[in-house]
C-alpha cells in the first residue's frame, strides 16, 4: 500500500495531520520533518518519521519517487512572519523552492516511472495571503478577495497559492489551496492562545502578573483537530485547483480569552501591559468565510472555544519545565 505524505510533519498541524492518518491508516502514512518545531520525541519511535530538507531537490525527487504518495500534504514551511522580516530569503526558499521540488517531482515520477501517476497535493496555504484585503468592512473575507500580504512570510504564501494554480492548469496535477486562518492546540508555539497558556501555567506555580499585548484584535480561532479534518475531507472531495478558507464560525476579541483561562485555571490573573508585545501594525480582524468549505465537503468545526483552550492550557501545564 502506498503511504500518505506529509511534509512538515514535525510542525504543530502537520504533527496532528500525522497522529489523525495514522490512527485512520496504520502503516499507510509518512511525516516528513526538518528543523521541528514541536518536540520530537512526542512522535518518534511510534510515527513513521523520515527526515527531509525541502529545499533539498534531489532528496524531494527520490523521496516522492521511491514512495509515489497517492495524496501529498504539503505543511514544510517558515511559518513565522517575524523570522520572515530578518530571514527574507530563508523564508522565500523554504516556503517557494519546497512547494516547486513537490509539484516538479510528481512531473518527474510521470515522466521516468508512471504516466498515469495522479497525487492530491494539498498545499497549506494561509490567511496571510489577504493582508491588507483584511479590512473590518471586509470580513469574513472570502476566496476572492485581492491577495495583498504585508510581509514576505504573506508573500510567500501567495507565491505557494499560484503555484498550485498554475501546476494544475498547465501540468493537471491535482491540487488544493488551503488557506488556512488562525489556529491553535497542543504543540503551539507564537501564537497569543498558546503564549497565554504557557504565561498562565508559570503563574499557577510561581505567581506573577500575565503580560498581555493588544487584547483588542479579534481572532477566529480555530482548534487544531479541526482544521485537521477540513485538510482530510478536502483532499477526498475537494475540487482541483481551487482555493478553500479553513477558517472558525466566529471571531473572538482577545481580551475576551482571558476570562475563560481564569475559570481553567482557577486563578485570577492580573494583566500587565507589555510594550514588546505590541505590533506596530495589527490586523484589527482576521476572520475568513468558510461557506465554500461546507458546501463542498460537509465539513463543519465541533471544537468549542473552550475546549480549545483548555487542551492547550493542559498541554502546557503537562509540560512545565
């Protein structure tokens, strides 16, 4: 039987992607990883793991030859827009040369293995791609809203986006451009759900004030076992070369988490403003329209908000140092 693949296996989603195949298909999928940025002894030993550099072009053709994956989850990424700002061009070879080895080995295998090779290549793309489309009177924004990003990590992902387009109108490679919006679970890392988390659990143990940024911003957030299920459902039923918003039915204001974490956590927290937490610009909203999501695949998000939060606030006191 032919394995699954999933590239960045060994990042926060991908991670779930690969617990979730596995226990659908035992011995039926592989992660691949570079660089994780989860901890890696949480997988290793019980998930197939292979490691790969994907801008590694030979190793990516000898990979996806040697395997032919009838679906490909494309998740390696430089996910972080602040790394994108000091390492442009780290993010723009990971992020670009990776999703062009992909597409270019499935060319290959098809053209020295099997014509009639046909993978589903679900790429991860991102909410990052709309920038400054992502108005307040423009919300929840959907798949045809102009693609401005306001940093390389955003431009990056346009570059990813296009690509898939273009590989399946030139080369009819099948593929699914998944723009995925704000997400959190265990494993998290950078992200205000999962940094609150890891501040509230110290404070359980040690005290202290919580450091908070803008709790003004409103978030659809969105759980991670969630967003796994939409990549699923779309790589079995969405249709090739289109782009589909993952994306929670409802956006959240910031400061409106921190209640929630106090019932979780039984503390009450005082807040501490902390300038090194305010961006100089913030998206006011980020919040997608999913209809096209549902209407294709009959997916809809089970994860309340405080579900979410408390998996991660568990993970995250699990793992106090």
């Amino acid at each position: 039987m032919a394995r699954i693949l999933i590239t960045g296996a060994a990042g926060m989603v991908g991670s779930h992607l690969l617990e979730r195949l596995d226990a659908m298909r035992p011995g039926g999928v592989l992660g691949s990883y570079f660089r994780p940025t989860v901890r890696l002894e949480e997988l290793a030993g019980r998930l197939p793991l292979v490691e790969l550099d994907v801008r590694d072009k030979a190793a990516v053709f000898a990979l996806i030859a040697a395997e032919r994956p009838p679906e490909i989850y494309h998740l390696a990424a430089q996910s972080l827009p602040t790394v994108s700002w000091t390492d442009p061009w780290g993010t723009m070879q990971t992020n670009v040369d990776g999703t062009l080895n992909v597409f270019e080995s499935v060319r290959h295998v098809r053209a020295t293995q099997d014509s009639q090779y046909d993978p589903m290549v679900v790429v991860a793309c991102s909410s990052a791609e709309y920038g400054a489309s992502l108005t307040p009177g423009n919300v929840p924004i959907s798949e045809d809203a102009a693609l401005l990003p306001l940093h390389p990590y955003g431009v990056s992902k346009v570059a990813q986006d296009l690509l898939a387009f273009q590989y399946w109108r030139n080369h009819r490679i099948r593929c699914i451009r998944a723009r995925i919006f704000n997400t959190t679970g265990p494993r998290k890392r950078a992200d205000v759900v999962s940094d609150f988390a890891a501040r509230i659990a110290a404070i359980t143990r040690n005290g202290g004030a919580l450091r908070v940024g803008n709790l003004d911003t409103r978030r659809a957030i969105m759980d991670v076992r969630d967003l796994v299920a939409a990549l699923i459902l779309l790589a079995e039923r969405g249709e090739p070369g289109e782009a589909y918003n993952i994306c929670g039915d409802a956006a959240y204001r910031i400061g409106d988490l921190i209640p929630i974490f106090e019932r979780l956590a039984g503390v009450a927290l005082s807040l501490a403003p902390d300038p090194a937490l305010f961006r100089p610009s913030d998206e006011a909203v980020i919040f997608g329209r999913n209809t096209k999501l549902k209407e294709r695949t009959g997916w809809q998000p089970e994860a309340g908000i405080e579900a979410t939060l408390k998996a991660v606030l568990d993970y995250e006191l699990a793992h106090l140092p």
